[in-house]
C-alpha cells in the first residue's frame, strides 16, 4: 500500500489533523464510564467529573513586579542584556527596569548585594503600583 505524503496547502493536512484530533479525544473516554463503581446511585459518572475552577489570576500590578524584579536582577547581576521586547517587557516596564537597577546599582556600592535585591522588590513594586495606578499600558504605542 502506498503512503501518502501530506504537505500544507494540499488540502488534506487539515482534514488529517482532525481525523487525529478526534481520534485522540475518543481515545480518551468519552462515554460510559469503565468501572461501575464510577457510578454513583444517582447514575451519576463519577470518573468524569469537571475540574475545579482555577484560581483568579494575579492583579496586573503583580505580574509587572515579579517581571520587572527578576530582569532587573538579571542585568545587575551583568548575567543578561537585552532590550525590553527580547526580555518581555512593555516600553514602561523597561523604564520602571531601568530606574531600579540604577539605584541598585547604587545601593549595591554603598551597602552590598542583600541591600540592593531588598531594594529591587521595593523600588519595583512601587513603580509597577504606581504605572498601573496612572493607566499602565495602552497609553501609547509601545507603552
């Protein structure tokens, strides 16, 4: 029997993919359940139950600390350099990245290195509050 090589654009990849798809997801068990005891007096199937619901995520101000924090160790540390887009960050991000590790640096010289990480998750949380607070991003183009 020959194979047939499927290539973009043949039209047939797309139709494979789904036959696979679909496969795979009846492969899965969608049905009655295997085990009776998965099936409560009710008649209930109990092995098919829906997750939890997951768990409100982060307030924005968060995020942008935590991302702000860990490249601003990154580049005080000299292990990194980059610009904002290959770290992630928005154009206000990398302003508030840089105003941190300036005075990290500082505070580095004077105090030492447990001194300047204290200083990054303040100086960082405050600039992400106070971004956030004034609009965040989508003020501008790049913002």
């Amino acid at each position: 029997m020959a194979t047939r090589r499927l290539r973009p654009g043949s039209g047939h990849l797309g139709a494979a993919l789904l036959a696979g798809a679909l496969a795979g997801a009846l492969a899965t068990g969608c049905g009655a359940p295997a085990d009776p005891a998965d099936t409560g007096a009710d008649g209930a199937d109990r092995a098919h139950t829906t997750a939890p619901a997951a768990a409100s995520p982060a307030p924005p101000e968060d995020l942008c600390t935590r991302v702000v924090a860990h490249w601003s160790r990154e580049v005080l540390d000299g292990t990194t350099y980059g610009d904002y887009q290959s770290m992630g960050l928005s154009n206000g991000q990398y302003e508030i990245l840089r105003d941190v590790v300036d005075e990290a640096r500082a505070e580095k010289r004077r105090t030492g290195a447990a001194a300047a990480d204290a200083l990054i998750d303040r100086r960082a949380r405050a600039g992400c509050v106070a971004w956030y607070r004034s609009g965040g991003p989508g003020e501008g183009p790049w913002q």
